[in-house]
C-alpha cells in the first residue's frame, strides 16, 4: 500500500542552495500512461540548480519539484500502461519530481535496471545517456572512425560522451581544468585531455588532426568556445550545443560554416516531446544497455548525499569541483 504523504525538497521561492529544504506532501497519482516509483536514488543536474535559480523554469504539465532522474520500485500502474508490473526496478527520466519519496514518471521513459547495477548506479544515467545519445548520436551521426571533442569531459555528460563514443569507434579529444579530472578522463578511454589552464584546445586539435579539424563537438560552455568550436571542426563538421555556461551571446565569423558545410545545431531535453523522449529510450535499451550489462560503460559517481542535504549537493555542484555525478540518497532498499 503506497503512503499518502511523502518527504520531498522543497525550493519555493526559489534562490541560492539555501533555499532547499525538506518538506511534506500528497503522493502524486500516475495518468493513465505513466507509472509510480518509490524512489530510492535520484540524481543532481545542472538544470536542477537552473530551476531553483528562478532560470529554467519547469513545463507547465511538469512536476514543481526538482529532479529529472531516479531509479527506485514502481508502486502503480496507469490504466493503460503495458509492459511494466508493481514491483519491478526501473530507471527513469522524468519531468521533474525526483527530489522525492514517490516520483512520477511515463512508462515509456522507464528502462530496467541494467543486470549488475545498483540502484544508485541506475538513477545516474538517465540524464546524462538520454544527453549524450540524443545529441552525439541522433543529431551528429557520430560514426566509428571519427574524431569527437567534448568539453567538461569530468562532468556527467563529458564523462558518459567519453565512454559512448569510444565504445562506437570514435577518437576521443576532451578539456578540463586540472590534473584530477585529466586522470578521470583517460580512464574514461579519452585518447587525449587537454588541460584548458595550460593549452589551448584549437592548436591541440590542429596539430593532433594535422590541421584537418574534429568531426564532431559537443559543448555546454558556448561564449568564445563557440568561434573556437567553429575553428577546430573539419570539413563536414557538426557543432552540438546543449548549454551556454559561458553566455548564449557571441560575436561569431559564420563564413567558416559555409566553407567547410559545417552544421551548427544544439537541443533541450527536457521540452521534448514524450514521443521523443520515448525513441530515446528504446535506442538506449537496444544500443547501450548491453554495453552496460557488460561491463563497458559505466556511471562515475563523485558523492551521493541524503535527501535533507540537497544544499550542499547543489553547492558542489555549482562549484565545479565534482568529477562524474552527484546523487542523492531517497530511500534506498
């Protein structure tokens, strides 16, 4: 019997870290295709610390409370939900709502957990593998033989990019900011880390291409990464944007996206529509959870804090200081 009530975060108004806290509230109740999960992990994002800023504001069909990512028990079942059963372990993404004992979430959105993970290793990658997958995979075509540039390679997403595009055949560039988290990125499989304190990532990519460029970068910094992004890709290339840590605005040469055919594209995920965010979910299941099952990527997980301590889980993250995810502990079994 599931409870009526239930500990969430709570961040309204909205504000710094401090604003978070530990509240009580009704058990939300699945429509007739999602289902509801207690949850026993969820993981911290950056568009989390976004939303409790005031900056990234929810859909209106969404969830107000934090959280894109969980894994826990599915408790119940919409009427029309298929393929699923009370008592299975799942992952999910979700619309928000995961900073919670009881999250609800699409059917569709829920894979299983991969045979040999834990359920704090399961709630750590829907976000960033919905990311990565989306955008790397879908939107650049990224092919084996290839070469791929990802900044924040230390990050969830760096670190998740690092290990798929290995896995699919692909020479690996990454920048980062000190010795560390160079260290986590070549264990990650990264064939080279360029530390962005001492090198300067547009002539590293030259000279290791022999001046040809990179076939595919994925970037969340934007601001004057994004003419030097321009500059480092190869004929053909593809530029993915997926945040602007640095700005969105910039003063940028376009002649070189004409005479190199470039592609300059970039999403969101979580505006998505739930179909698509469904086609995700299948190609996950079908192209990466074996690769999960079998030992060859796997989450990096830098801290995990109880549910009451969500500040200090988004003040790590905010500085920066993090090397793979940060998870949160619910109610683990």
């Amino acid at each position: 019997m599931t409870a009526e009530t239930m500990r969430h975060v709570d961040h309204r108004p909205g504000g710094d870290a401090d604003c978070l806290r530990l509240a009580e509230g009704p058990v939300p109740q699945p429509g007739p295709h999602d289902v509801l999960v207690r949850v026993a992990y969820a993981g911290i994002n950056r568009p989390d610390v976004f939303q409790r800023s005031g900056s990234y504001p929810p859909p209106p069909d969404a969830s107000p409370l934090l959280g894109l990512e969980i894994a826990g028990e599915i408790v119940a079942l919409g009427a029309e939900v298929s393929g699923w059963k009370v008592g299975d372990q799942v992952c999910a993404l979700t619309p928000g709502g995961g900073y919670a004992e009881y999250c609800v979430a699409p059917a569709e959105h829920c894979l299983p957990v991969p045979a040999g993970f834990s359920l704090l290793e399961a709630a750590a990658l829907p976000e960033t593998y919905f990311t990565v997958w989306s955008n790397v995979f879908d939107r650049a075509h990224l092919k084996a033989g290839e070469t791929f540039l990802v900044h924040g390679g230390s990050s969830g997403i760096g670190l998740t990019a690092i290990q798929l595009a290995k896995q699919f055949g692909a020479t690996v560039f990454t920048t980062v900011g000190n010795r560390e988290k160079i260290e986590a990125c070549q264990r990650a499989g990264a064939d080279r880390v360029i530390n962005y304190h001492e090198e300067d990532f547009v002539e590293v990519v030259a000279q290791a291409t022999e001046g040809n460029g990179v076939d595919v970068i994925l970037d969340m910094v934007g601001g004057d990464y994004i003419p030097r992004n321009v500059k480092s890709l190869a004929v053909e290339g593809r530029l993915v944007q997926i945040a602007f840590l640095k700005g969105a605005r910039v003063e940028l040469d376009a002649a070189p996206i004409m005479r190199k055919r470039l592609t300059f594209t970039g999403s969101t995920l979580r505006p998505r529509s739930r179909a698509d965010k469904a086609d995700i979910a299948k190609a996950l299941q079908a192209n990466v959870w074996p690769l999960l099952e079998q030992g060859l990527c796997r989450p990096v997980i830098h801290a995990t804090f109880p549910l009451a301590d969500a500040a200090e889980a988004h003040r790590l993250m905010e500085s920066s200081q993090h090397i793979g995810k940060i998870m949160l502990e619910v109610a683990p079994k």
